[in-house]
C-alpha cells in the first residue's frame, strides 16, 4: 500500500495520544498535522529512526522552522515524536521550536512546552545516536524549568557557548553551524544597523557564509544571512544565495519573500516585487492546504513598497488594496494612490483606519487628493492637524518615532499647498524641512512611507531653475534607494535642462521603464 493512501489513518492515530497534561498547546495542536511534500523542499537531516513517517515529519519540522513557521514546525516536530515515541531527536526538534527565534523571544505560555520536550529527548537519548545526544545536551542549556523572561539572556547566553562547541565538534554539519549561527544572532540586537567592523557581526557572517561556501543553497543560511546584512553597507553578500532561497522551500510564503530584503537595500525592485508576488501566492494556496501563510501581512507591504519604487502601480496598489481587505487598514491603499496620481479615486476611499500614525497616512492622502481636486481649504485644515500631531504626538510606528512620520507627510503636504499657490520657493522650504524628518527615520524593511520627500523637493528644485541642487538631492535619494525610477527620472530631467546627460542613468533608467506602467511628468504627481 502507498503512503499516500494510508495517510490519513496515519494521522489519526499519531494525534491520537493526548497531549501532555500538564502542558497547553495552541488550538492548532487540536487537528493532526498533514504532511506537505508539494510545500516542501530537497531538505533532509537523516536521523536515528526506523519510521519513515517520523523522519518526513522531522524534515517537514526542520524547514518550517527555517521558515519561521514556528508553530507548524512544532506540531510536525510533534506528529514525528509520535509516529516513533522513542525518537529523542524528534523532542528535540519540538523543544528547539518553541525556543526563542528571530522575529520573537521565547514567551511565558511556550516555555513549558520547550522544557516538557527536551525533559522528553532527555528521557530517549540512549535511543539517539552520538550526534543526536550531543545536540540534546547542547538545548540543555537553554530551558529552564521557572522560566523567567528577565533571566531570558543568561540562558541565550549559555546556550550559544553550547552551540559553539557543538559546532567545533561537528564542523562538517552544516545545520548544526546554521543553528550556532542563530543562537549568536539571538545575541545581537534585531533592529537596527550593523557595522561591518563590530567582532560579533564578523563572527556572525563568518558562520553564516562558511555554510553557505559548502552549500550555496542552503535555507536556514541564507534567510539569517540576509537579516544580517541587509541594515549593513555590503546588502549584496547575500545576494548569490538569495537567488535560490524563494524556491527552496516553495510553498512556505515567508521563505519565498525572504530574496525581496536584499533585492530593496540593492534596489532591484521587480525583483522584490516578483519574491513578494510568490510570497502572496503561497499565503493564498495555505487556504487550500497547498502553502504555509507567514506574515502575509509584510509580505504585502513590501510588495506594495518596492512597486512603489519601481513605477509598478497596479502591483503596488493591488497589494495595499489587499492588505486592506486582510487587516482593514487603508493607510497604504491610500498613499499608493497619492504615490501614483490616482487623486480621484483616493476622494472615494471612506473607511478611516485605527491607529495615530496610520490614521495621519490615511488625513494626508485624503488631504493631497483633495488639493488636487481644488478643495484647498480641506488641505490647509488637514495639514494644521498634521503639524500640531507632529509636536504632540507619543506614538509609534514600529521602530519608528511617529512624529517623524507624521512631521515628513505634514511638510510635503504644507509644501504642495504653497506650490498651488505659486510659492515655489516657501515649497521647497517645506521639502528641506520634511526631508529632515524623513532622515530621522530608524532602519527598517520595509521603509514606512512607499516614497522620498526628496522626490518632491527635487521636483521644486527644477521649477526654481536650480539644477545642480535636484541632481544633489536626487543622487542623495539614490543612495538610500538605488536605481529607484522616480530619482533617475529626476536627475535626467535636470540635466537635461542643461543641456548635459549621464549616460549610467540613461542606461539605468531605460532598465527600469521596462518593468514600469506609468509614464512620469514629474517625480511627484
């Protein structure tokens, strides 16, 4: 008889053990975990078990956690321990998922679970082969059983002297060096730039790109590898492996989204809009089974971002209409269409949504829109607004201080009103001022706004006759965002006022009206 056939009995009777009493699991540990070969990739970590079932559910584990799926790679790890009850490496593959990881430190309501596993492999490890002992023993170090987040960092800490000489005992194990690589990254701070000259980012690096010299396709390598360059000066390190990552694990979404962190430091923005477009596919398919939804939520924004700063409106503007539809905030749909000129039909968006910041994204656009449409009087009201937020407001918009945000929007705003009033100069006054906030704002991918005030700032510059400063400011965009269209358009359309041309950004801009649907009459609409 074929697996196929008789899987579903199989999964009957591998979720039919209860769960351990003393411990709770999500919901999601209520339904038996599937086995998902069409999601899944080449992956496979051989371990000591004679059930073929556990050793798919252990791969099917393994890669989900490099997909940062950690709760369905925690009901795999589950499904395999129960498929083969004397598997210590499988309790261990639980307990290593429901540790800390990347995107989130290890919670009060998981600790449990971790402990309870690794108590587990501990309770099997004569049945573990040497290696498999070791990597129990190493996870030893990080559990305790009165879990206190405070004292969270005492264990990390000891858990990466483990991993490091687990990885001097096995140097050829390239999971074992991916897993030492992430119990250093646990170390670091997640936000923020990196100097390339800080010993613990050489060190990290140093890790992540041994593994991937052995195995240039490896996933759980290359997605940290990306997160630890892409806030540094050298993004395009990971570059060679993130042209494989999108496709090692097809259908987990934030696998396939993961190249698009590179591709926006690199500006290489159809890239980035085709990682995300897939990424979004794989959320859809998780519907019907075929995919794992991970942050579908980012997935979108960078979407909607990086079309925004390639001139692909109809990716751009579907992806934040999207957005919209899956957690109701019309914040980004909104300033797409400021983004694109599409005033009209910002006047008809009618649904507010939650929060200062976005709601301040949200008055802006409805603002610009409305000024476009000769309503000056909604503008100037909605831009006094915006100014006196900037000065009182305490929010925050991810890493963000909110009043940066809402002081970049309030002064473009209070910049084109004085532009429709023929005040070219006091306009841009207002871009410098906007552009001071704009540089205030904190790393992050992606960038909360989908555009630079500079682009308006050098749109005046060329109004004004003052070439030269629109080059500068539009070169100085270029830095932050390179090759991005609405800079390169900027700067040939001032040099061509003079009579001059650069040939780099004729050619560069001539690549990017090739993935492009809009046409420019200026780099502001």
């Amino acid at each position: 008889m074929k697996l196929k056939s008789i899987l579903p009995l199989v999964l009957g009777l591998v979720c039919a053990p209860a769960l351990a009493q003393d411990v709770d699991y999500p919901d999601e540990f209520d339904e038996p975990m599937g086995l998902h070969p069409e999601s899944m990739g080449d992956f496979h970590y051989p371990i000591s078990s004679d059930s073929e079932l556990a050793q798919e559910y252990f791969d099917q584990g393994f890669q989900l956690m490099y997909a940062f799926a950690k709760t369905d790679a925690a009901r795999s790890f589950y499904a395999a321990h129960q498929a083969d009850p004397d598997c210590a490496i499988c309790y261990w593959g639980e307990a290593w998922a429901w540790g800390s990881y990347l995107n989130g430190a290890m919670t009060t309501a998981e600790a449990p679970r971790a402990w309870h596993a690794l108590q587990q492999a501990l309770a099997h490890i004569d049945s573990a082969s040497a290696k498999e002992a070791d990597m129990i023993r190493a996870l030893e170090s990080r559990y305790v059983e009165d879990f206190d987040p405070a004292e969270r960092r005492q264990q990390d800490e000891a858990y990466a002297e483990a991993m490091a000489d687990l990885a001097a005992e096995y140097p050829e194990d390239l999971d074992i060096q991916t897993l030492y690589a992430d119990a250093l990254f646990l170390l670091e701070e997640r936000r923020g730039y990196r100097s390339l000259e800080d010993p613990n980012v050489i060190r990290l690096h140093g890790v992540l790109l041994g593994v991937l010299e052995k195995d240039i396709r490896h996933p759980g390598a290359c997605h940290l590898l990306i997160h630890a360059t892409e806030s540094t000066p050298t993004p395009e390190l990971a570059a060679p492996c993130a042209r494989f990552l999108g496709y090692s694990i097809p259908g987990a979404s934030h696998i396939n989204h993961m190249p698009s962190h590179t591709w926006n430091e690199m500006g290489l923005w159809h890239d980035a809009v085709r990682s995300n477009t897939i990424a979004w596919h794989s959320d859809q398919k998780a519907a019907f089974g075929q995919g794992f939804a991970i942050y579908p939520t980012h997935n979108l924004t960078m979407l909607y971002y990086a079309a925004a700063m390639g001139g692909e409106s109809a990716s751009s503007i579907q992806a934040a209409k999207d957005l919209a539809k899956l957690n109701g905030n019309t914040a980004m749909w909104a300033m797409s269409l400021v983004r694109f000129g599409r005033f009209d039909e910002v006047m008809e968006l009618d649904q507010a949504p939650n929060g200062e910041v976005n709601r301040a994204m949200y008055d802006f656009s409805k603002a610009y829109a409305a000024l476009k449409e000769g309503d000056v009087d909604q503008a100037r009201a909605a831009q006094a607004e915006l100014a006196e937020l900037t000065e009182t407001t305490t929010s925050r918009f991810r890493f963000h201080d909110g009043a940066d945000i809402i002081g970049t929007l309030a002064h473009i705003l209070a910049g084109e009103i004085l532009w429709s009033e023929g005040n070219i100069e006091g306009a841009a006054a207002e871009f410098r001022t906007a552009t001071d906030y704009y540089d205030s704002l904190n790393y992050d991918e992606p960038e909360p706004l989908p555009f630079s005030p500079r682009h308006w700032l050098g749109a005046a510059y060329i109004e004004l006759g003052a070439y030269d400063r629109a080059v500068q400011e539009y070169r100085i965009d270029l830095q932050d965002h390179p090759h991005n269209i609405w800079a390169l358009f900027g700067i040939q359309q001032a040099l061509k006022a003079t009579g001059d041309s650069d040939p780099v950004v004729d050619k560069d801009l001539f690549e990017a009206f090739s993935y492009a649907d809009i046409w420019l009459p200026s780099t502001k609409f």
